[in-house]
C-alpha cells in the first residue's frame, strides 16, 4: 500500500469512494444532498485541500485523505477494503 498526491485523473474515483463512504456512514443525507455535493466537490472540494490517495499495489485507489493547515479535513476509504 502506498499514499501518493491525488491528480485530476484521479478524481472521478475519489468521487466515487466518496459516495460509497457517505452512503455507509451518513444516513441523514438524502440522495438529492448527495447529487448537490458531487459537482462540489468534484470542482471545488477537491482542490481545496492537500489530497492523497491511498493506492494499493496494483494502483488502485483504495480512499483518500484532505490535509489543510495541518488538519485532517476529508477521509474517505472503500466500504470493502
């Protein structure tokens, strides 16, 4: 496993690990809250942080994590990893 700076290309996965995390751990949000945030942070959320990607040894994306001013701000793993 290693932890590498996430790229653009990366993003639609990261997204993607977002949704899967969120449907698991927040039960409030409803599907329209969730469809509001995508383009969010796909065009903001994202680059407003330090952004990592946990990658596997193949490379596959496995979460991520969003560091700003030394704080942890985002984390987000795979629901089956």
């Amino acid at each position: 496993m290693k932890i590498e700076p996430a790229i653009k290309t990366d993003y639609e996965v990261l997204l993607k690990v977002w949704e899967t995390s969120v449907r698991q751990s927040h039960d409030f949000l409803s599907e329209q809250d969730i469809a509001a945030l995508k383009p969010l942070i796909l065009a903001h959320y994202f680059d407003a942080v330090d952004l990592r990607c946990v990658k596997d040894t193949a490379g596959n994306i496995l979460g991520f994590c969003g560091v700003a001013d030394g704080n942890l701000l985002r984390h987000k793993i795979w629901a089956a990893a």
